[in-house]
C-alpha cells in the first residue's frame, strides 16, 4: 500500500502541485523535501522561494540580481545568518527603512548618526549583564545598533520654553553600561537616554517588582514613599516591536510634526480644529513624563496651537488677538475658567496666508482632562471685535502601574483621581530651575515659562 502511494504522489503532474506549494511556508517546503523524491523536486522550484525571501528578508529581484544566485540560495544564506530573528525581521527591516527614507526627507542629519552591530556583539552583552535579550530587540540592533549619542534625537524631542528633551535611541554598549540591577529598576535595560534632563525609556528584562517581562516604560519615583527605591511607572510598550514600530508610523505617517529639523512628540488629532469664518484654529498634545508624577498625583501636558488666515482672506480682513479663555475640564468634571491678554505674553497679528504658531501647557491632578475656548480678536481696518473658537481638545495621562513598595502586590494601571484639581492655564508663569530627574511638585502652576 505504501510503494503504491508513493508511486501515485511521484507521478503526480507538477502545475497542480506547484499551485499547492505556492501556498505553503517556508518550514513546510522544507518538510516536503523530506517526503518522497517527487516532493523533493517540486520544492526546490525557485520561484517557490522567491516568495520566501521577500516575505521573511523583503529581498528583491535587484538584490537577486546582485548576488547572482538562486531565491532558495538567498533564502538559505539570509536564515543561516537571521533564521532566529525570522518572526521579526521583516517587520523591523520595513519600519527602519522607512523610517530613513523619511528622515532622509526630513532630517537627513539623523541618518548619519545610525549605526550596525554583529550578532557576536549581543552575544556578549548578554554575557555582560546576565540576562537574555528579547530576539525583536536584537533583530532591530542587527540592522542599526542605534544611534552615535547626539542631539536631536531619533526618538523625539520635546521643547517648552527653557525646558527641552530629546531622545537618543542607544546602541547595544551604552545600554548595557546603563543596565540597572538597583532595587526598583532590577533587570531594566535603557533604550533611550536625553542629556538634557538625563530621562530614559527603560525595558523590563526580566517580571520582577511587579513589571511585565519586556514592558517598556518611563520611571517616575515615588514622592510619597519613604522608601527611595518606590519607582511608579508610565508604560510606553509592551513589546521592542510595538514601541519602535508604533513611534516609526507616527513619525511617517505626520503624526509628530518635524520641527527646526527635529521630530516633536506632540500627537495631533485630524478632527481637533475649529474654523471661524477665515481663520482655522488646530491643537496637538503631548505628555511629558520627566516633569509628572503619580504620587503625588501631578500630570504635565503640552499642547501646541496653530492659527491661521485662509490665503483667500480678504486683506480688510487682518485681525489681531487681543486675549484668551479657557474652559479647563479635569477627570472629575470639575471646571476652571481662566481669562488673560496675548498668548504666551504675545499679541499676533493675522493676514491672508498668515500662521501663528506657539506651546504651552497645563497640569492635572487626574489622569486626563481636556480644554477649550476661545480668542478674541479685532480687525485692523475698523477695530471690530470677534471671538475665534478654539476646539476641545482631550489630554490623557498613559497608563501607568505603582510602585510595589507602595502597593504590596504587583501594582495597578492607572484609574482616575479623586483628588481636587490643580489644573491652570500657564500662558504665564515663573520660571523655576529644575534639571535631571527631579519631579515638581503638585502645583497650580507650571515649574517652566513657555
């Protein structure tokens, strides 16, 4: 019964068959190699494999061209050499490129500032710091081990008046000299470090003192705690993956505007502007976690405000801002109104084609809350007075886990607060000196002139 199967399968017609294989992946082709001589000679049809190569390593037919071998040849040399990063090559390989194409667009400075490791290397930097690094996270190092430390940043940067962060993405050294064994950040490996304000985004190697494996965050001390070592947490991934290839598709895709050749952070909703007659009004948010905390409950956003003239304005039409009011809303519904001359001190006039563009900022004692508004301008021509709306906008504290030193248990993500409000307009305010890593205090005001 056997040797009649394997006749029939061997005198199987090769169209059928090559339709059928044409559907199957890379480790069941290797499989019907291992079947009878007839799968054998079916599998190893090139353009079988050619599929594979630019599924798994995206490769082309100019790279065939280069090399001057067969798919199967390429497939088999780019797994001896990847085959452990298979699940995740592709995906990283497609977001780095794009990523330099923009860049290359962009701010083609940062392009240079990438760097490439070997295989060897993570191998040692494993040896160095006694844990297993995740396979995404060396993929992504095989193909640029980060970034030469320099300003601006690849991971973003953030501006507010004398306040500035940017964000280097680390090569594979630098972090591992920065790996954390300290009660609090056991087993957490930088990713990213500002000189500025010397703030990282860390990932969890290992799920101790009630992290995640892999979970990457911003730390945030504890103000309240006794103990020094109480670390709360703002969670920005829970996977390498996600968090590059979800910051590389906001960059692209303008979602974070490139500004003085620099990718800032801030997110605007497409939906979040407002048009009075000729003027359109627009809001993008940010987050900033070096100057928040969670005890106590203190939360920091930026948001940036675009106003502009339709270019087909009538020139009798020009207009300048008087004042401002903001309806400020906090987690609890709770309402605060706040009333002033100018933005940030300012008093700009708008003419057809004309954008006015400034950032400030504003702090809660709950994790979100959202603001709107209004300005008030009047027309050079004949001082007629109007109102400019400004649309609601939403700002959202990202999730965030305690410290188990406060806790006693694994920690929690972030529910809203109860506490009574301190949330401000900051159009004016003083200006405080507070470098590093040293969090403000709950204030009604912010610590920064904007």
């Amino acid at each position: 019964m056997a040797a009649s199967t394997e006749l029939n399968l061997e005198m199987l017609p090769s169209d059928p068959l090559l339709l059928i294989f044409s559907f199957l992946d890379y480790k069941d082709l290797f499989s019907c190699c291992m079947v009878n001589r007839r799968f054998r000679e079916v599998s190893t049809h090139d353009p079988l494999w050619k599929r594979q190569c630019q599924k798994y390593w995206l490769l082309t037919e100019t790279d065939k061209a280069t090399h001057k071998r067969s798919w199967k040849h390429l497939f088999l040399n780019n797994y001896v050499d990847l085959g452990r990063y298979i699940d995740h090559y592709a995906t990283l390989k497609k977001a780095w490129d794009d990523l330099k194409e923009y860049l290359n667009q962009k701010c083609p400075r940062m392009i240079i500032s990438l760097k490439g490791v070997k295989d060897d290397d993570l191998d040692a930097v494993e040896t160095q710091i006694g844990c297993k690094l995740p396979n995404d996270y060396r993929c992504s190092f095989r193909i640029h081990n980060g970034q030469k430390l320099v300003v601006p940043g690849l991971m973003g940067s953030m501006a507010l008046s004398n306040h500035y962060r940017s964000e280097d993405l680390l090569d594979i050294e630098t972090a591992a000299g920065g790996f954390q064994q300290r009660k609090g950040l056991q087993q957490c490996l930088p990713l990213t470090f500002c000189f500025h304000t010397g703030l990282s985004q860390y990932m969890a190697l290992e799920s101790v003192e009630g992290r995640h494996q892999y979970e990457i965050f911003y730390h945030c001390p504890d103000q309240m705690a006794r103990d020094p070592s109480a670390i709360d947490m703002f969670i920005t991934g829970s996977s390498f993956t996600e968090w590059f290839t979800t910051y590389v598709e906001n960059v692209i895709n303008g979602g974070y505007p490139i500004i003085r050749d620099q990718i800032f952070r801030y997110v605007h909703d497409k939906s979040c502007v407002a048009k009075t007659g000729d003027i359109s009004v627009s809001v993008s948010t940010a987050f900033l976690p070096e100057l928040s905390s969670v005890h106590p409950p203190h939360f920091f956003f930026t948001y940036r405000i675009r106003i502009e003239m339709s270019k087909d304005a009538l020139p009798e039409n020009a207009c300048k801002l008087e004042s401002r009011y903001w309806k400020i809303t906090n987690g609890n519904g709770n309402v605060e109104e706040v009333q002033g001359p100018g933005v940030v001190g300012e008093f700009p006039e708008l003419r057809p084609g004309k954008v006015h563009e400034y950032a400030s900022c504003t702090t809660f004692s709950t994790t979100s809350g959202y603001m709107e508004g209004h300005y008030t301008f009047h027309r050079l021509k004949n001082r007629e007075v109007f109102n400019v709306t400004i649309p609601r906008f939403h700002m959202v504290c990202p999730p965030f886990r305690k410290s188990v030193v406060r806790t006693g248990s694994t920690g929690d993500v972030s529910v809203p607060w109860n506490d009574e409000d301190n949330s401000t307009d900051t159009d004016e305010y003083e200006d405080t000196d507070r470098g590093g890593l040293e969090i403000p205090p709950p204030s009604g005001r912010c610590p920064r002139h904007t």
